[in-house]
DNA sequence: GTCTATATATAGATAGAC
DNA sequence: GTCTATCTATATATAGAC
C-alpha cells in the first residue's frame, strides 16, 4: 500500500486472523479486545482504529468467509441445475461440500472455523448478525432455497422453512462441537475423522430430514 | 421453614425463577446478576449467600429441570419397551414430547425455557456443564440411547453416536432460536407455532436423519 | 437472611503524544 | 498508524452493619 515493508503482515489481518479464531473456540462476548490484540501481537487501540467498535470487528471477520463462500456456493448451485434433470436433495447439499471445503485454502482450518462462526453468529448475536447476513447476503440464500425447495416439491414453503433451519442447526452445532466429538469418537470407537468426513456423514442426515413426508394427523 | 409469612415467594425460589427465564432468552455470560436479582426483586448479594457464585446457579437452574424431567423421560422409554414389538424411531422420540410438555406445568412456559436452557448448556459453556449434565445424568443418556439403537439396528454404533449429536445439535440450535424462528414465520407465513408444534415437526425430521440408510462410498 | 457499601476485576472505547 | 495512559461502564464478589 504504498510502503516498503512487508515484513510481517498487516495489522489489520493480524486482527482479523486472531480474532475469527478466538471467536470461533469461545464465542464473541467470551472473547475481549484484548485477548484478541494479544494474540494478534498488535496494539489494543489498533481495533478501534481499523474497525471503529467490536460489533463492526465481528461483521468484519464473518464478511471476510461470506464473501468467498457464498458466490462460490451459489455457482455450484448454478452449475447443478444446468443439467436438465432434477437434483436430488443428497445432491444438492453435496455441491456445497467444494465451497466449503475451498476455505481451508483460504485459511488453515478455515471450513471449520468458517461454521462455528456462523452457529456462534446466529446464537449468540440478538438478532444484528442474524439482520447482517440476510441483507448482505440474501440472494445467495433466496436462490439456496428455491433449489432446495424445487428439489423437493411436496414440502409446502412454511415446513421448508423450518427444515432448513434445522439443517443449519446440525451443521453448526456439530462443528462447534467437532473438537470434542471427535476426541469421544477416537476413544470410544477408534475413529479419526477430518472436517470433510464429518460433513459428508452429516449430510445424508440432514437431506433425509429436509425431505421426509410430512405425517397426517394422528 | 420455621417462619410464619407465606405472603411472598423464597427469595430463592425467586432468584432461579427470574434466572431461568433471563439465562434462556438472553444466555449466560449476557446475563448479569443485577439484572437477575432486579427482576426478581430482591438484593444483589443474595444470589452469592445462596448460591456462592454464578457459575453454581446456573448448575442449580438446569438441575431443577433436569431432575424432573431426565426421570420421567426415563420412565417413557421403560414403559415403550415394555411393550413385546419394537418402537420404531418416532415413537422413541415421541415418547419424550409428554415428558417435555409436563415442565410446563411445573413453570409457565417450561418446556421452552428447559430445551433453550439446554442449548445454552452446550454451546455456550466451554464443557463445563456438558461435563456436569453427563456425570450427573449419564444413566439417563444411556439408556436413551440404547433404546434408539435397538430400534435402529442397521446403524453401527460409531454412526448411531454422530447421528445422535446432530440430533442434539438440532433440537438444541431450533430452541435457542425459536423466539426469532417464530417471528420469521408470523411475518412470513402467518404460521404462531408454540414449542409443541415445533417440537412435533423437529421430530419426523430427526428420526428420518438418526435411521436413514448408510450409503455406499461413492 | 437481608441490606448498604465497597472491593476488585475487566470490559470497550478514546485522547493525545509520537 | 501506532503507542501509552486513561476514561467510563459494568461485572462478580464480599465485608460488615442490622
């Protein structure tokens, strides 16, 4: 940016780096500005200054993941339905799994870090993360729905709704809890999975639910 | 307890009454203990005196659900099994809906309060009170989840524990954020569901997840 | 058991020198 | 842009009178 030195990186990565970790191990109000700036090596002043408040911090940090995955999500939904037959659901939450799993270049542990976020964000946050992504993000989601509902066809827009919630809910949940499942996993029953085998065991759950009938009365 | 005044509530009783409501709808850590002891109306240093600390009354609010209901969950499953035919996986989950509905007659608007108080125990706590909910209600678990397992028996015991916790991350994530989910849906549905309704609809969708066939690797 | 007053810690944010 | 020092607010927790 003008400067000679590119000796270590900027400051403002340097937040943005410390800070989506944190957030993502212990959730943004368990995370202070200081522990962040720490880690960071940098000054603490120096969030105030590159992001003007915390609030604005954590848009930022989740912007930073929204803006690569969601336009290559919505590519990869594109792409699926190019083809003239109709995709199944197992197919279409799979098209997501490239996308995902695209941000673990981005960053080190990036898919992982990327969900917890958005569980965390989603939770956590009374209602302004939950507003931020809808607005900035809305068409990606709207044409994530649309795919999904065209898919499946029997399930009336309400239930859809529901369901996709739930879907979000298992995804985010399981990540935030990876870690530790994981550990269970290892000992209990001699297993070691990564991120990408987690999601790909998650995702035939997740399609069966979105599309069982819907049950008459009893 | 020895005095002659019932004219008011225990102070205690007063405290977790107001404890629950606020720790479920707004979490934990954004909960302070002025705001507790100022809706309940009694002084700031009486949550310390009977509690000791935070961290022990939010174990004392989850415990006062927990032992209510994880014996009476119990007691469903025991009753479902006794029965000669094998309960299919909506039955298994359906037999807890009365379990959960009862809390409600325990407190106004129970049920919710419980299942978000239960969200919040997982993913807000680094572990502390997964740890205090397993070692004080492993029984319980347990024996849950073997009664799932006979009723699943094409899934091998390593997949039926990570179909397991995407329930949990279902159920939980739905619960945590049923108050802005229900909002969504009267502005854009028209729908009013009460935590029975979603319950009901969270269920086909979690048993179709936990029994769907595992698939050949591609 | 309940109160006031306060100790102690930590948070986010900012002013102003460099 | 980066630093030190500090402001202001709020948190949990406790001491000690009643």
């Amino acid at each position: 940016m003008g400067h000679g030195m590119a000796s270590r990186t900027d400051t403002k990565t340097r937040i943005l780096d410390a800070a989506e970790k944190l957030f993502a191990e212990r959730g943004f109000s368990e995370t202070s500005l200081r522990l962040i700036t720490s880690k960071a090596e940098v000054n603490l002043a120096s969030v105030n200054y590159h992001f003007g408040s915390k609030k604005e911090l954590i848009r930022a940090v989740l912007a930073r993941y929204l803006d690569v995955f969601m336009p290559s999500a919505a590519a990869e939904i594109q792409r699926l339905f190019k083809n003239p037959e109709l995709a199944n659901l197992n197919e279409i939450f799979s098209s997501l799994i490239k996308p995902l799993l695209e941000l673990n270049q981005v960053r080190h542990g990036g898919t992982t870090i990327f969900l917890q976020l958005l569980g965390r964000g989603y939770i956590e946050s009374q209602g302004h993360l939950r507003w931020f992504i809808t607005t900035h993000y809305g068409q990606y989601l709207e044409a994530f729905v649309r795919a999904v509902s065209a898919s499946a066809p029997h399930i009336p827009p309400a239930e859809m709704f529901w369901r996709l919630h739930f879907t979000l809910g298992t995804i985010v949940f399981t990540m935030a809890s990876a870690d530790a499942l994981n550990e269970i996993a290892a000992a209990d029953y001699g297993e070691h999975n990564d991120t990408e085998a987690i999601i790909r065991k998650v995702i035939p759950y997740m399609a069966a639910g979105v599309s069982v009938p819907i049950l008459a009365k009893e």
